[in-house]
C-alpha cells in the first residue's frame, strides 16, 4: 500500500501517514539550515548553516567556495594593513602571509569584527562564535575583552562560583588572581589580648604580627599595651653581618638589601647588588633582590642610561602598537590602555589608542561619541567606533553593533 498524504496548505503543516500504526513525517514549518561552503550560500547574506558566522566570515566559505580566499594583485603591493578598507579587501597588503582577518592587525581593529567574542554575552553562551578554536573565556578576544566582565577570576562572586571564569585551567581560590579577595581569606581573629599579642601570629591579618600591629601596642587590652611597651627594641638592620643574614633584624617587613637601611648605607663595607646596567636589566634575573626584574625595576625603567633606555625600549609598553595588542608587554598585570605606561603616556599617538576609552575617562561620554568628530583619530566616528557603540556608560548608541549587523 502506498502511502498517502495530506497537504494542509500553504504555512501549514504537512503530515504524511503511513500504514496503520506507523509514525507520521512532520514537514517543518521553516527550512531546516543546511550548508554554508559553496558559492551561492557564500554570497547570499544568509547564514545557511546557522552557526552565527554569514558568507565570508565563515571559516567553511573561506575552506570551500572560491569566493572568500585571498587574492593575489598582478603587482605586489607593501603597505600597512591596519584599516578597515584594508582588512576587507582579501589581499595580503603588508606582505606578512597573512590577508584581512587572519592578519593579527586587522584584529586589533574591533570594527572589522575579526573578533566576534568581545561581550558578556558571547562570552558567557558556550558557543565558539568566531569559530576559531576557542569558545568564551578560552578565547583572548574574551580574556582581553575591554568590556568583557564574565572572564576576570579576581572578584569575591567570580572566585566563590566553582568555576573556571578566566580559562587558566585554575578554579577559585586555587587561581593566583582570586589572592586578597574576601572569598579566600581565612577568617580573621581578634588580635588585641596578651596571649595573642605574643603568639608569633598575624591574628588578624592586617599584614603586621603582635606588638607591630596597633591592635597590639595601642588598641589592645592593658595587659597587651604593657607587654608591648616594655618589649627592648628591635635590633638594628644597618651592619655587614645584619645586612646579609637573611633575617629581618629590625622587624620592619625588609631583609638585608631591602631594608633601605642597608641599600642606602654609607658604610663601604656593606655590599648591596644593584640592577642598573643594559646587562642586569635583560637578564631576567632579580639582580638586587627587590623583587622587581629588568624593566618593571624603577632603577631601569627609570635610568638615564642610554644603553639601559634602549633595553628598556624592547620591553615597557608604551608605544600605539603595544598599547592596542591585547599583550601585557611589561609584564606588570596590565594590559594594554589599561596600563598607565599607555593611558598616560607622553607620546601623543600612544594617547590617541587610548583617548576613546570613555570609562571614567570623562564626564560626558555622550557628547564624546555624538560631536561627529572622530576623537582617538582611528578612522572611526562616534557610534561606529568600537568604543562608544560598546561602552557601557554610553547609551545614545544603544541597538546592534558593526560587528551584529
């Protein structure tokens, strides 16, 4: 017997019934998403296969259909490709191998939408958007995010959430960022009676111990003010033998070198190594035990030498493509803008990268992205600059970005 079928119109569903008991077929009533890797599904503005990525900006056009590859000009052309006309002409402007958005350049141009991991949103939905390997906080175009909250592993709700929310591979208090937060500081006991101002033990952990805390010494029960008053002092940290024992002799906080009372000591006698050569500043080593290394030490970073200056050149972050490369550069736990070596540079281009950062930057982010002047001078103005059409403090640019159009 054949099967027969009714047809319930146009928009309707169309069901098809075999033979008594046997399941029925359900025509959808929209199209089920196909493929996206041939010519024509590759120019049609359509994201057939329904994985957020439209023609070109699919990795599977860029496989499979003849239209979205590089292409190569009769005459080679050597020019910098890092605006958006460049990084959408399919050609390798600058001759480095790589063309448009597979050019690390072009990524660091928001408006191109190279990245199309940059929000909370889609950093946050388990979804590899850009297709590129990595889905959300795995993926840097979330980790170096400007606006993107959801990866920082350094707040007390991030660090006590049981979840990877930067994508290191370390959860909560076992990730270095979640240190100092609220969520993994043991609890904290009074440090103000005799027996626990002389315990050896930071109490209270405020950073000092017994008779150096002011709970102690000052704050504390009678009994602990006394003890602490008639404690003999401290001995001094400014002799050759106590400026190398390894020991923080006068109870300061500082060992040996240190100890300013050392380092800074006129006795001749006393030898405290120094990090102010172009050798001791590149060698990765903490040559004075500051615990500061090379470049991010203030004895280089802030030598007259010119042979340190121009060590230290390689290494700060403080030039536009430096400061716009998603890299901490220096080293010092900031990134980019958010490094004052950026923000507040004296260079005036190094500036610009950062003028459109509006967060707290001013008063008036609004009149800032609607004055019809292109202010950090990138080519792009108002609500067509990545900054003011993802900023959160600026609201007149409200609706779908460049990069959701």
């Amino acid at each position: 017997m054949k099967a027969r079928g009714l047809l319930l119109g146009a928009g309707a569903l169309a069901v098809i019934c075999g033979v008594a008991g046997a399941a029925c077929y359900e025509m959808p009533l929209h199209p089920i998403y196909g493929y996206e890797q041939d010519d024509i599904s590759c120019r049609d503005y359509v994201d057939n296969d329904g994985d957020g990525l439209v023609d070109c900006y699919d990795p599977d056009c860029l496989v499979l259909s003849h239209l979205c590859g590089e292409d190569v000009p009769d005459h080679p052309v050597d020019e910098p490709e890092n605006t958006l006309l460049k990084c959408t002409d399919k050609i390798d402007n600058d001759n480095d191998g790589q063309f448009d958005c597979g050019d690390p350049e072009c990524r660091d141009i928001p408006e191109t939408c190279c990245l199309r991991e940059t929000s909370n949103a889609t950093c946050s939905d388990g979804i590899d958007n850009d297709a590129n390997g990595f889905a959300d906080c795995a993926d840097f175009g979330c980790r170096g995010g400007k606006f993107v909250t959801v990866c920082s592993e350094n707040t007390n709700q991030s660090c006590d959430d049981e979840f990877d929310n930067d994508g290191d591979g370390l959860v909560d208090c076992d990730d270095d960022d979640c240190d100092g937060t609220n969520a993994c500081v043991e609890p904290s006991e009074p440090e103000d009676t005799l027996a626990a101002c002389m315990d050896g033990i930071d109490n209270d952990q405020n950073g000092f111990t017994d008779c150096e805390d002011f709970a102690c010494s000052m704050f504390g029960s009678p009994e602990a003010i006394e003890y602490c008053a008639n404690l003999p002092p401290p001995p001094a940290e400014d002799t050759p033998e106590t400026c190398s024992d390894g020991l923080d002799n006068d109870n300061n906080g500082f060992t040996d070198c240190e100890d300013f009372s050392c380092s800074q000591s006129e006795d001749p006698e006393i030898v405290c190594l120094s990090e102010d050569t172009a050798a001791d500043c590149s060698d990765g080593v903490d040559n004075d035990g500051n615990g500061h290394i090379d470049c991010q030490d203030f004895s280089c970073s802030q030598s007259e030498d010119p042979a340190v200056i121009e060590v230290c050149a390689d290494q700060l972050e403080n030039s536009p493509e430096k400061c716009s490369n998603g890299i901490d550069d220096d080293g010092n736990g900031h990134i980019d803008c958010a490094d004052f070596s950026c923000a507040q540079s004296d260079d005036l281009a190094t500036r610009q990268v950062c003028q459109e950062s509006l967060s707290g930057l001013d008063d008036t982010p609004n009149e800032r992205c609607s004055d019809g002047k292109d202010n950090d001078k990138d080519g792009f103005v108002d609500c067509d600059d990545w900054d003011c059409s993802y900023d959160p403090l600026v609201t007149i640019c409200d609706g779908p970005g460049l990069c959701d159009l």
